[in-house]
C-alpha cells in the first residue's frame, strides 16, 4: 500500500501592493458557439477588481490566442504582470 502525502494546508494569496500588477485568470467553458467563440476569458486584476472579459474559440492551441490576447489588451495598457493566479495547471502558466 502507497502511502499518500497530503500537499498541506492552503496559504491565503497575498494582498497585493500595486495597482494593474496581480491578477487572476480564469474561462467559462461550454458555451453556445456565438461567432465561432465559446469560451469567455475573464481576468480580474486582484488589487481594485476591476475585470476584462473576452471570447475566443475552443482548439487545441487556444493558450496562444490567450497570450496574444494579453499582450493585445493588457500589457501595452497595464504592463507586464507579476502575479498570474489560474485554477488550471502549471503546464498552462508555464507555456504562458
């Protein structure tokens, strides 16, 4: 029998000090195609939670599209963030 390691308690996220710097990502999946899009985007910067919702379309490589939505609609408005907060897998942020 394997014994199983627990990860161990769950730290609070930290309370972010600049403005535009800390955000939080996540998607709304399964929708109703509306013009080929059905996945909303939404990123909500922590500090004073104010969000930007965007559509994409769901393939296989749609975590380019996010990046090039990124760098569309936030860094040259924003800047480059320092935090990323995201339920998905590291895999996703790393390829970010």
């Amino acid at each position: 029998m394997e014994k199983i390691t627990y990860p161990g308690l769950l730290q609070p996220l930290s309370i972010p000090k600049i403005t535009w710097k800390d955000n939080a990502m996540d998607f709304i999946e399964i929708l109703l195609k509306s013009w080929r899009n059905d996945i909303i985007t939404v990123i909500i910067y922590k500090f004073i939670k104010y969000r930007h919702f965007i559509t994409l379309a769901h393939t296989l490589i749609y975590i380019l599209k996010v990046a090039q939505i990124s760098v569309d609609h936030f860094y040259k408005f924003h800047g480059l963030a320092t935090a990323i907060v995201t339920y998905r897998d590291k895999v996703f942020t790393s390829l970010y």
